[in-house]
C-alpha cells in the first residue's frame, strides 16, 4: 500500500508540479530551514507523543510493513509522511527537468521537507531507542 501512495505522490508530482512548487520567492536558506524543521520538530512530537498517557507503552522501528496510520506508534506516521513529500518533490524536479526548466530552490522545497521528516524520525528512533522494541538480528 506504501509503495502505491508513494507512486501516486510521485505521479502527482509530475502532473500537477507547477501548483505543488512555491510562489514565493525562496532562497537555499528557505530550503535548508525545511530540512532542519523536519529533523527538529519530529523528535520534538515523538517526545510529547511519549508522555501520553494513551500511547503504547513501546513502539517499533519505523518499517514499511507497519501500519503508517496507527498514531499510537506516532515514528511508522511521519515516515510515510517524509516519504510522501520527498516522493511527490521528486516528481516535481523530474517534470521540471524533462520539459528543461532550471531548478529553483522552490522547486527543492517540498522534498527537502521531506527529508528532513525522515531525518527527524530516524533521530527520534535513535533518541527513543529504549522505548523501541529490539529488532531482530
């Protein structure tokens, strides 16, 4: 099911990049800035999420075969989430560079985001380790 979501973010990328792209001007620091937002405020969440009382009282490693939309293991959301963003960003650099338009920082916005969400949920696994069930060697 992942891998169909992340194909359509990508599909739709491509179709329809010119209105996922911002209109304002952004600068590489703009571009920067979604990264460290990303890798930030993921930890951040996972850590509130921590304190909830109705939160499990251990979760599991972020994968693509967990369900993505149990928020209650809050690390399987936001990486289905980077890998929507990062997959539909992807889309729009590929349009763009098809049809032979220079890339702009605006165009790398939307996937820095999402790497930066994938960065942030692989630090907040880290950070949390102890919470996490062990893996399987």
């Amino acid at each position: 099911m992942r891998l169909v979501l992340t194909g359509l973010a990508f599909a739709e990328g491509i179709s329809r990049g010119d209105s996922w792209s911002s209109q304002n001007a952004t600068t590489p620091l703009w571009v920067a800035g979604a990264v460290v937002y990303g890798v930030l405020v993921i930890p951040l969440v996972a850590w509130v999420q921590r304190l909830s009382p109705r939160a499990r009282p251990v979760w599991h490693f972020p994968s693509w075969r967990r369900n993505p939309l149990t928020l209650r293991d809050p690390l399987q959301f936001f990486l289905m989430v980077g890998t929507l963003f990062t997959a539909a960003g992807a889309g729009v650099i590929v349009a763009d560079l098809r049809v032979g338009i220079v890339l702009r920082p605006a165009q790398l916005l939307m996937p820095a985001f999402g790497l930066g969400l994938l960065g942030g949920v692989y630090l907040a696994a880290w950070i949390f380790r102890g919470k996490l069930v062990p893996q399987a060697p």
